[in-house]
C-alpha cells in the first residue's frame, strides 16, 4: 500500500493527537514540513546505507571526534557539533541538530526520541515512492549485520526486511561476512524475482574472482524511469579482505579499481544512460577522490564511514562535475535524489538528507507486523537484563566510546590481561543513562560471524607496530590507503599521537600504570574479532566474556573513555576537545 502526500500528513497528524510526543520548536505541523519533499526532477532514487540490522528504533550519538587530515581537514564529512551546524545552516536545539551531531545528546535524546526502525522508514518510504513516480530503494549495504537476530538467523530476517520495504538495488560490505556461499544462496533464492516481487539487484563492478578476474556480481543495472534510461553502478567496499577475515571470502578479489569503473561508466553511456549513479560503499573520503579522477557520474550514494551529510559535496572533473554524499547509519537516515534530465543530459541535481524520527513518523503494520514475525522466537533472549548504566553509552568516535571501554574493561578483567584491544567498529547503538543493559544491547556491538577473544603475549614493539599500523589506515593523507574503521580502542595502555605525522611515527609515549612501554618486554595483551583463519574458535566468543563481566558488575557507572594525547588537532573542526 502507497500514502498519497494528503493520507500522510493526515497520518503524522493523528500521531501527534495519538500522543507522538513533538517539541516546541518541532510542532506536528514542523514535522510534516520535515518529510514533505517536493518532487523536482523526472529521475528519483531513495538512498539507505549502512542500517547494520537495526530493525527497531534505536539512538545513536553522532562523533565528538571525526578528524580530517591533508586536504580534508575542515572539510565535510570531518565537521562535527557546532561547526557542522553553522556549515549546514542547522538550528542548535532543533531536531536536526539532535539527529546530526553529539550535542547536548542526551537531553534532546529524551525530548526528540529514538531514530530509525524499519516500520516508520517503510512508511516514509512509501510516501516518497507515492510522490515520486516510478522512485527507487537504494541500499547502500552493511544491512544484513549488526544486531543479534540478524546474526542467529544468518542474515534472513534482514533479507526479509529488505524485501518488504522495497529494496531495489543493493551494494555491499559487511554482507560478505556471512561467506561466499551465503551471499550468491541469498541473491540466487531470495533476491530473484518471482510473481508480485521485481527483485533486487545485487551490483558490485570490483568484486572479481581470483582465477580468471570475471565478474562475480552484475557491475551495473539499466534502469528506465519517466522516459528517461539511467545506469546505477556498484561499488562493494574495496578493502573487505584487509577489514574483514579473507577467509570468508578466499575466491574473490576486491579493490577501488578506479580505471575499471571509468570503462563501466563509458559502457553504460554507450548503452544509452542519459545519467550515471554510483551506489558506493568506499566511505566518503575515497568517494571524494574518486569523483576528482573518474568522468560520467552525476551522483555518488556512499557509505561505509556513517557520516549523515546534511549538504552534498560538488567535485569538479575533467568531464564537469559530481555530486558526492553519504547518509548515515543505523536506519536514522533516507536520502532524497532527484534528477532533472533533459536532452540526454542531466541539467540539475536536487539533494535531500532526511532524518528518520520515530516520534515523528507511524509505523507502518506490514512492517511492524513482519518485525514482531521475525524477533519473537527470540524475544526473552534479547530483552534479558544484564545490568545498568549510569551513563551514556556509545561507540561512534575516532579513538574510543564508553560502550568501547565497557568492553575493554571486561576484556581485561575477566581475561586476565594487563592491555586490551577492541577493534574500532563504527556500527553500535547507544543507551541512555539509567537504562538496562539488555543482550540486545550487547551484541549490537558484538555481532560477528568472527566473535572470538584472544589472549597474547606482545612487546612493546608489537604493541606500537599495532598501533601504527591502525593509525595509517584511519590518518593517511591519501584517501585510497584509509582501509576502514575507526582507530583501535586500547584499554590499560596511554598514548600520544600526531595524527599529522609520517607513517611509522604517530605513537609515541606508549605507557602502562604511568610507566614507559618497554620496546623488548613482553605484555599481556586481551582482544577480540581475530581476522585469522587459525584464530577460529580461540577463545570465548565477546558476548560471553561480557556477559559475564556484565552479571557480576550488576551496575555500571558513567566512565571516560580511554583516549590518547593527540597533537595536530589544533583548530580541526573534527575535534571538540574534552568531549569524547
């Protein structure tokens, strides 16, 4: 079923006579000059990324830190908090201030609600399909990871979900944790078209196998929409076998492959698209770049990185230029594209970031109907207390989240270990102070199909090598080498870095309990999410380890992170110091 713009503005405003609680600055009436979109254009395309399994209305904390170095210092995506809010025009204390920055987070968390969930998106989803003719879902990928019923169901309650919010082409990353097997079984089975179901389209033009380099996935798909022809090309994220175990994915090869999307946008041309999109999930530091030196695209969708991008980024080329965005994560967002193409050419792109307010928004009964459908064998598994917090809990960040160091501290206590690594994952939800730690809770920070902990012994040297090495990825002045994530979370351990300095040489300071790292002495070190294959089965899954800490804990109070000391920060407006 569609809503018609008159039926949706009738049913925002039963929700707020309903009781959907709407603030003085966010009247009932604001709400529905929030989502109604005017339709520009002849060529639309919706765009979700990077929901990480959140089928229910969740919060989440934006970064205090999100710093950009070389040229993307003081740059979008790396703007946070205030800066982000005079770059973008955005009223401090509104809704969409809330729903893009840290600021104030947990008072305009109580007065605005929760973000995302599948029922209300699909409800605003639905009206813009109603209001744009022949409209399509785009799924940016990280969709099938990320929540407890995703990984106990291997992916299939996500595909499900999918499906019924109309999901019309789909790029990926996290998706390739589940194996090979399970991804081509899922689009083979589940993603083909059969009777009222069109199908949804897998693309992924730099994804090749390994013996003959062919394709593995369809690298683009036509589409026809108002008289117009359009290509959308895939970009899987390119460093999947470096971020992620290779081993689960041992026959394919990945990679930015630049120069084999230029001949991919140039073959779509030649087929007849008057417009070319790419559906990326490079992050986008690299979707930047990568406008500067491929020619033909119009509009880059990203993902991976979780920045919601209130404003697109125009990059100039040699062939005229190309919108690049990226929108969010954790179901909180829905971008808005429209294309306005005349004689074979677009003439105008027209962007919009729509935040996703579950107080503002009804859910829609097709969806909730299929989320209670698919979360209730489970339901007394998730909704177990485990403790309580007396703070904020969180993850997203550049160096480390309280829910991060909640992880770390159970590491190292109930492994014995004097220094603790937690990778830096940007997916994760966050709670409130006062709520109950329920399992839910846990494993949407600890959802992997590679769960298990490790116990080690490693020098300082190996200490510090970790460090750089992680440090590289997340501070390279050259985009194309920022291999995924944020920085490693350390528990135990103190140090300093320059996140301007040369490769090898950002540590530096290294200390434990005050005194110096020593380069040759051996160290007891705990982690988690092993990339080894020989690491199958090492140690406890984290869940376990956490549990356990989480029991014996009953409470948990309000904790600082563990961050190191950071040089050439000065004046980035990715960074708010003493925030964290």
């Amino acid at each position: 079923m569609s809503l018609s713009r008159r039926e949706f503005s009738s049913v925002l405003t039963a929700a707020a006579v309903a009781g959907f609680s709407f603030s003085s600055e966010t009247s009932a009436q604001d709400a529905k000059r929030l989502y109604d979109v005017p339709k520009r254009g002849n060529v639309h395309l919706l765009h979700m990324t990077d929901c990480h399994a959140q089928l229910l209305p969740i919060y989440f904390r934006e970064p205090s830190i999100n710093i950009g170095v070389a040229g993307m210092n003081g740059r979008v995506p790396h703007l946070v908090g205030e800066h982000l809010l005079k770059f973008a025009g955005i009223a401090a204390g509104s809704a969409n201030a809330y729903a893009h920055t840290y600021l104030d987070f947990e008072r305009a968390a109580h007065q605005y609600g929760k973000v995302g969930g599948f029922a209300h998106l699909a409800t605003l989803v639905k009206q813009l399909k109603a209001s744009r003719t022949g409209a399509l879902l785009l799924d940016g990928g990280d969709t099938w990871q990320g929540s407890a019923t995703s990984l106990w169901t291997n992916a299939q309650d996500m595909v499900e979900a999918a499906k019924l919010l109309g999901v019309d082409v789909m790029t990926a990353h996290w998706e390739f944790t589940f194996g090979e097997r399970r991804v081509l079984e899922i689009i083979e089975k589940d993603f083909a078209a059969k009777g009222d179901f069109k199908g949804i389209d897998f693309i992924a033009q730099n994804v090749k196998t390994k013996d003959f380099d062919d394709p593995v996935f369809k690298p683009y798909v036509m589409k026809e929409m108002n008289g117009i022809t359009f290509a959308i090309i895939g970009q899987a994220f390119p460093y999947t076998p470096i971020a992620n175990p290779s081993w689960q994915v041992p026959n394919w090869t990945f990679g930015i492959q630049d120069q084999d999307l230029q001949k991919q946008v140039d073959a779509a041309r030649a087929q007849g698209a008057q417009a070319v999109v790419l559906l990326s999930h490079n992050g986008m530091d690299v979707d930047l770049k990568l406008a500067s030196r491929v020619t033909g695209i119009d509009a880059i969708l990203g993902g991976h990185t979780h920045d919601g991008v209130p404003v697109p980024t125009m990059v100039k080329n040699a062939g005229g230029q190309t919108l690049v965005t990226n929108a969010g994560s954790n179901g909180k967002f829905l971008g808005v594209l429209d294309l306005d193409v005349r004689d074979k050419k677009v003439f105008a792109v027209h962007y919009k970031l729509l935040p996703v307010f579950a107080n503002f928004l009804p859910a829609d009964k097709d969806m909730a109907a299929l989320i209670d459908k698919l979360r209730s064998p489970y339901s007394a598994r998730l909704t177990e207390p485990l403790a309580i917090t007396d703070g904020v809990l969180y993850r997203r960040s550049n160096f480390n989240g309280t829910f991060d160091q909640l992880i770390l501290n159970a590491l190292m206590d109930v492994r014995g270990a004097e220094i603790a690594f937690s990778p830096g994952f940007r997916w994760g939800t966050s709670l409130l102070s006062g709520q109950a730690i329920t399992r839910e809770h846990l494993m949407d920070q600890t959802a992997i199909t590679y769960p298990w902990t490790t116990l080690s012994n490693m020098t300082g040297e190996t200490i510090k090598a970790v460090l750089e090495d992680v440090a590289d990825n997340l501070f390279n002045p050259d985009p194309y080498y920022q291999q995924g994530g944020d920085m490693v979370r350390t528990g135990g351990l103190q140090y300093t870095m320059d996140v301007n300095a040369k490769a090898g040489n950002r540590i530096t300071d290294m200390r434990l309990n005050g005194k110096p790292i020593e380069a040759n002495k051996t160290y007891k070190v705990a982690g988690w999410a092993p990339v080894q294959e020989t690491s199958k089965n090492a140690g406890q899954p984290v869940w376990d380890v956490v549990e356990t800490w989480l029991k014996d804990k009953k409470t948990i109070p309000a904790m600082r992170p563990n961050v190191p000391m950071l040089k050439g920060v000065e004046g980035n407006s990715g960074f708010n110091r003493g925030v964290y």
